[in-house]
C-alpha cells in the first residue's frame, strides 16, 4: 500500500518512495511528511543512462517521496518537484483506500437504436464493465491520497 500526491487535474505530482504494510502505516507517514516538510532534503537524479531526470524527498536520511515519472528536461524536474513541495503542505487527505482501474481505450458499444448522443463519444464516465454512467462534472480536489497502490 503506498500514497500518492494528485494535482486538482488527477495527474500525479509524486509518489511515496516505499510501500507500507498496513492503511494506518501509509497514513502516518503522510501525516509525518507534512509535519516535517521543512525538514526535507530533495535531490535530483538522472535516470535511464543520463537520458532522463527523476527527483526524490529525503528525511531523515530515508526515502520518503519519489518523483511519479521521469522529466526529459532537468529544469522540468526541478519546477515539479517544486510543486510537489508547495502541493504537500495544503493537499487534503481523503479517508480509505482508493482503486481506479486504467480504462484507456475501453469503450462501451453502442446499443441497437441508440442515438449519437446515447453511444461512447469520449466524454462520458464508464464503470470497470464499460457500463456508462451519469457525468461527474465535479473537479477532483488536490490531494493525498492514501490507499492501494500497485507497484
């Protein structure tokens, strides 16, 4: 189980550097992380043979948060985990586990008679059955968010 740090678009601004073995476990070190940002030691790193850059947040001498995906341009790096610093001291975190599958490309079909505007054109949110359901034009708030990770 580990945590993640998502942007108010859903995208994610970092990553916990391990996996904890238990919810509460998951949640005190966020909880820590926020206590202690002040305290953290950030460090930028080339990855892929020197092709590409990642960051991680120390504290404590101890991984504690690692960059979501790697950056082409070493500025680029640096300006997100920058955001990812700010992010951590005003982020809220929501209660429980969170599991999203990754739907990219599933597409319901349409039923026989149904209208353009009955059928999959992109907008529209599907359940893991490819079942389309009512539209959440919500925006999803920055946050932490804590639960079941796969790694």
């Amino acid at each position: 189980m580990g945590w993640r740090l998502v942007g108010a678009n859903n995208r994610e601004l970092g990553r916990s550097a391990r996996v904890y073995a238990s919810l509460a476990e998951c949640q005190a070190a966020v909880l820590r992380l926020r206590e202690n940002i002040g305290q953290v030691r950030a460090q930028l790193a080339m990855a892929d043979a020197g092709s590409t850059w990642t960051w991680r947040v120390a504290l404590g001498g101890k991984d504690v948060a690692v960059s979501g995906r790697t950056y082409q341009r070493q500025r680029e790096c640096q300006q997100n985990l920058g955001l990812f610093l700010a992010a951590v001291t005003v982020a809220e975190m929501t209660e429980g586990t969170a599991h999203r599958p990754r739907l990219r490309g599933l597409r319901a079909a349409a039923q026989p008679g149904s209208t353009r505007e009955d059928s999959d054109d992109g907008r529209g949110a599907h359940d893991a059955r490819g079942a389309r359901g009512p539209r959440d034009t919500t925006p999803p708030p920055t946050g932490l968010r804590a639960g079941a990770a796969v790694r």
